[in-house]
C-alpha cells in the first residue's frame, strides 16, 4: 500500500486528501471503493500542514460537505500523485504491450520472427520514446522507426471501408495510422482503404462497431 496525495484545485483553492494509490486509482477508473481508497480524516488546503478546508468552501467548491462525495470528486476529477517505481512499472508494462504486439506481427525479409531481445536492441538503437498512448496506436510508429535500423516487415489486412457520413467525425481517428486512401462521396460517405495487421482487426472492428454500432460497410481487399 502506497499513501500518496490527491488533488484537486477548484475556485482558486487546493484541495487536497491522501490516499492509498491502488486503490484511487480504481476510483478515478470507476471501479474501486472511495472508503478503501481514502487515508485522511478530513479534506485539506494543504496536507502537509494540516490545515482544514472549512465546510463553507467545501460546499462552494463541491455543493456538499460530505467527505466521501468530495474524496470521490478529487479522485476521479483531480490528480493521483504516483511514485516513481509505479510510474516506472506502469512504462515498462507499456513497453511489454508495445513490444509484444510487434512480435506478434513484424518478421525479418525472411519472413522469420524476430526475438524479443533483438527488437529490444533494435528499439535502443533507433532511440524510440514511449510515451502512455495504447500499445495500439505506438506500434506502428515504433515499426517505422525500426525500419532504420534493422530489415523489418509487417504482414497487413487492406480493407476498404464505406463510413456513413453521421460518423465520419467519430471514426476518422481511428484510421489515421493505417490510412492509404480516402474519398469523399457526394452524399457525405468516407470511403477508406487502409492496411491493418491481423491480429489487430478484432480489436479495430470493435472500437469501429462501439462508435457506428454496424453501420460500417467493410471489404477485404486482395493484395
């Protein structure tokens, strides 16, 4: 268990409380318990000084005094402080994710799988950051990168898909990473090729169903 700081400034005043890291962290995701979650006694300007926040700006900023309701508040709305070693295993989880999606579809010009740590060398040498975006959405920009410095290749799906003109908004983010072709069509429609790998087709189809609930015409395209 991990005591940090949760905060939150509203009305030009801080506010804050302590709490237990796992478990405001659950909180601000929607799913943990706030009792659990909470570690102080009461709601603070500054809890380092203990100095309390008076129940006239609690319910100014918050519209009740009930310590629960605004612990719940700062949580889900302000700032979980994390620690350096939870931030550094939250990076390298990510990293995990990121490396293993790219194992799971990249092969050398022989169509050969490279090993973990040959990518993890390959990573070092062409200098890529991770940053906290889905694994997703980084592994494309990491395979570019290794590009340049090792002989790699993706196998990719092209699919052509025809987007009703009331999601094209919603959807286009979605595309922008695996995009090769787009037209407008005269009634508002986007109609896209893009490459995809396999194995990240179900989990694309279903962010695209979630968004246009089926609307989404979609073609597999022989390359």
């Amino acid at each position: 268990m991990a005591a940090v700081e949760a905060r939150i400034k509203l009305n030009g005043k801080h506010f804050e409380i302590s709490v237990d890291l796992d478990e405001a962290l659950k909180v601000k995701d929607g799913k943990g318990n706030v009792g659990s979650a909470l570690l102080s006694n009461n709601i603070f300007y500054d809890l380092k000084k203990g100095t309390v926040v008076s129940k006239m700006d609690l319910e100014s900023a918050f519209n009740t005094t009930d310590i629960y309701e605004v612990a719940k508040t700062i949580m889900t709305k302000g700032e979980v402080q994390k620690t350096q070693e939870f931030r550094s295993e939250e990076r390298e989880n990510k990293i995990r994710q990121v490396i293993a999606l790219l194992l799971k579809n990249a092969s050398d010009q022989h169509g050969k799988p490279y090993t973990e740590e040959r990518i993890r060398n390959a990573i070092h040498e062409a200098h890529f950051s991770f940053d906290n975006r889905p694994a997703e959405e980084q592994m494309p920009l990491l395979f570019e990168k290794l590009k340049e410095v090792i002989p790699i290749k993706i196998e990719r799906r092209r699919i052509k898909l025809k987007i009703p003109a009331r999601f094209t908004g919603q959807v286009y983010g979605l595309l922008k990473d695996g995009k090769e072709s787009e037209e407008w069509l005269a009634n508002g429609d986007l109609q896209v090729v893009i490459g995809i790998p396999p194995s990240m087709l179900i989990d694309f189809y279903d962010k695209l169903n979630k968004i246009a609930h089926g609307a989404v015409q979609a073609e597999d395209i022989k390359i």
